[in-house]
C-alpha cells in the first residue's frame, strides 16, 4: 500500500509546531505535500489528512469502507464520558444522536432565542463603560448560561453555579499551559494525586461527573413530560431494546453539547467580535442589516438576515473553531483520491485548509462575507462543524446563537478593539482560540438607528 507523502517526524515532534503556529503551519504542510497528506500517529496508525472537496465527499459518503468509529475518539471520554455520543458506535449512535437533536428544532428554538438575547444583554450590561474587557471569557458566560439550561433545564442556584463553575475550570486546565506541558513529559499522564496536572483533571471531572449524576437521579423521580430539555428527553427515552437509559448513560450524554456550547460556540463569537471591529465597513453594514429591523425583533426575523448570516458563515471559514473533522477508519480495502488504501488507515477532513483553497475562496485570507452571498458552497466545500456521520449535533445551533449573541451585542453597544494588531490563533484540542482573548473596550451604549448616548470616559 502507497500512502500519500507526508513528514519524517512522528506527531509528538509536529504537535508543538502545530500549537505555536496552527494556520501558518497548516499552510506550509499543504504548501509542501499538496491536498493529501499522511501523519504518522503515536499509535503507528497512520492518518491521512485531506483538504480535496472529492476527497471529503468520499470520506463522508463511502460510509461501508470508511467507518466513523467512536474507538477513535477514546480520548476525548475523560472529559465526555464513556458513554457520550462521540464514543458510540453503528445504530446506537444513531439513535442517541437523535435523542440530542430533538432540542435544536422547532418551537423550542424560537424560545430559546429569546433567552439567548436575555443572557446576552444580561452579561454585557455589567461591562463597565470606558474600560477594557476581554471578549472570549465573557461570551463563554453566556454561551455556558445557554447550554445549561437548554440542555438540562436548570434554573439559576447553588447546583446551576457549580456545575458552571466546574465546566469552565475543567476546560481552563485542560487547555491550560502547564497541562499540556505536562501531558508530554514522561509520567506526566499519570494520576500523581491531586497536586499532579492529570491528578487535579481527574479530580474537577470527578467532581463535575457526581453534580451532573445527582441531577439526573433528582429529575428522574420529579420528571415531567411537559418539560422541553434535552436532559428531560433522555430521561423518558428508550434504548434501542426498549429500556430506559441508564442514570450514567444520560449523565454522559449531557457533557458533548454542553461542552460544545460553551466552547465552540464561545470560541466562533469571539472570533466573529474580532473581525467585525477589526474592518469597519463589515460592522457598519452589518448595524445597517440589524437597524432595519426597528426595535425588539423576534429572534427568528434576526436569524434570517441575509447579511448576518454571510458574517457568521466567513468567520467560521477563515478562523474555523475546529480544524478538523473526527477521524475515519478504513475498515476494508478503498480508493481515496487515487489511493488504494487497506484497513487501519485513519482519514480526516482538514477544515482549515479546504477553506483556505484560493479555487474555493479567491483571496481566503480576506474576511469577506459577501463571498457566502454570492455562492452556495457545498457540505464538502464549507464544513466548519464537520459532516456526515459525526457532523457536530449542535451546529445548527452553534449558528442560531452566534447570530443573536451577535445581533444583540452590535445593536446596544459600541465597542472596539484595544489591540491593533492582528489576533493569533491558539490552539488546544480539536479547537483553535484567539490568543488573547479579543481584548474590547465598551464605550457605551446604542440606541436604534445607530445614534449613541455620550461616551463615559475610562481608563485603558
């Protein structure tokens, strides 16, 4: 079998060069070795990388050969659980995939879109006129806020504030710089105890795990049908044999969308804040879109804005939050891009670099949204939450939220940016971050057709 060329160097030397620089090196690998490229994993399991449109078609499509097994993704289960959805496998997965999706339709997403506005004017009010904020902590308050209660129906109190705590510290250390400094050391995986880097992550997610269990214990004796959340949902499903679903199995399917929520979602607003105030005639266009509305839209008329969407759609291109798709696995013999690959090979979609191809996206290092106004790209094309099998569950929200949050922050408030200089990407996980955080400034607040009550004067 002849693999597609790639690097001598295994992955754990590649893997600092990937976090200190993840576009730029991106950009080299493709640049060097072309729209397929093969890494070899720690595991020996080779992986090819693939940035060709065809080639992600086939990865998604040729669903016999090319499975999306949830072997592959083991090492996301400290943080998702054993029994999340990115660990099933075959029917079961489809069936709990479904079970999730039910709360990102319908009349539930019209209500929510409303809570989403609340929060977001919620948090953003207690940002102190004249002073200097960082954007990425504070829109990760409010996608979190969202996430709880949308997928566990949980009112604001003393469980809704631990349980938000833990999710925003397990996070934090987990991308923090000792940890991942750590993780490469010899025994640096090891549980040491408390006061171990791996130690202390085992610990929040033990801690996190017990809350999120009692919850769901707590629910299951009081549940009512007329409840519309994701955890309600679980607790009257049924297994694919007809039983209901275990208390641990419900914990563990909790954790992805609330994990997605408050990290991604957080993660391409952020992004999106950036690029809107970094280019002005995009904002002010924007502003224009949204005024048009006149005062208090409902949130489905915010969603639908033509302009507002192309916004949304370019900042996850350019910046995607994900770089990759989940891997495949070839499980029997299978043509790729006019490679005969053999079973044990691994295969993912390399999102950043399909929306960096200049076929694609003439001049892909401008931020221009018009180009999503002018274009329909296909799934194979623009993916930013992945796709087929394992497309993220809650991308369609992801999106539906960051245009409220959005649309909601741009109508009340003026803000810019504090640091001229571009933003750089960090990257931890599967997720690539804006280095500093979006560093803004609140200079005060809008009112409708863009005229501005008096800036109040503050220290930077």
């Amino acid at each position: 079998m002849k693999l597609p060329p790639g690097p001598k160097a295994p992955a754990r030397q590649l893997y600092p060069k990937l976090q200190a620089d993840p576009f730029g090196w991106l950009d080299a690998m493709c640049k060097r070795y072309g729209e397929i490229f093969t890494i070899i994993m720690p595991d020996s399991t080779p992986t090819l990388f693939v940035s060709n449109p065809s080639g992600i078609k086939q990865i998604f499509t040729n669903v016999k050969e090319i499975t999306a097994s949830g072997a592959l993704n083991q090492s996301f289960a400290l943080i998702t659980g054993e029994r999340g959805v990115l660990q099933l496998d075959g029917f079961r997965h489809k069936h709990r995939r479904k079970l999730l999706m039910q709360a990102f339709h319908g009349e539930r997403m019209q209500a929510c879109g409303r809570r989403i506005c609340e929060l977001t004017e919620k948090i953003m009010s207690q940002q102190a006129i004249g002073k200097p904020f960082i954007a990425y902590p504070t829109i990760e308050d409010i996608t979190l806020r969202v996430g709880i209660e949308v997928v566990m129906g949980l009112p604001e109190g003393e469980r809704y504030d631990k349980i938000k705590h833990l999710f925003v510290s397990v996070l934090k250390h987990a991308n923090s710089p000792l940890f991942e400094i750590a993780t490469r050391l010899p025994f640096g995986q090891r549980d040491l105890g408390r006061w171990s880097p791996q130690g202390y992550l085992l610990h929040l997610r033990q801690e996190l795990f017990q809350l999120l269990y009692a919850e769901v214990q707590e629910r299951r004796k009081q549940a009512k049908p007329s409840h519309t959340d994701i955890l309600s949902d679980l607790i009257f499903a049924h297994d694919e044999s007809g039983e209901p679903l275990s208390d641990e199995e419900v914990r563990d399917l909790l954790l992805s969308p609330i994990f997605a929520a408050q990290d991604a979602s957080a993660t391409a607003i952020a992004w999106s804040l950036y690029w809107i105030h970094r280019l002005p005639v995009v904002r002010d266009r924007l502003i224009e879109e949204l005024d048009s509305l006149g005062k208090n839209p409902e949130p489905m008329s915010i969603v639908a804005l033509p302009y507002l969407n192309a916004v949304c759609n370019e900042a996850l291109r350019i910046y995607p939050t994900q770089l990759f798709t989940f891997p495949r696995l070839v499980e029997s013999p299978v043509e790729v891009m006019g490679y005969e690959l053999s079973p044990g090979v691994a295969l993912t979609g390399n999102i950043y670099s399909t929306h960096q191809r200049e076929d694609l996206y003439p001049e892909p290092k401008q931020f221009k949204p018009e180009r999503f106004l002018e274009k329909q790209f296909s799934p194979y094309e623009f993916f930013p939450f992945g796709g087929g099998a394992r497309v993220c569950i809650g991308g369609t929200f992801a999106l539906f939220e960051m245009k409220l949050v959005l649309a909601t922050i741009l109508s009340r408030y003026q803000l810019a940016l504090v640091d001229k200089r571009p933003e750089k990407p960090k990257f931890g996980g599967l997720m690539c971050y804006p280095a500093s955080g979006v560093k803004m400034l609140m200079q005060g607040r809008r009112q409708h057709q863009g005229q501005s009550q008096p800036l109040v004067v503050g220290s930077i």
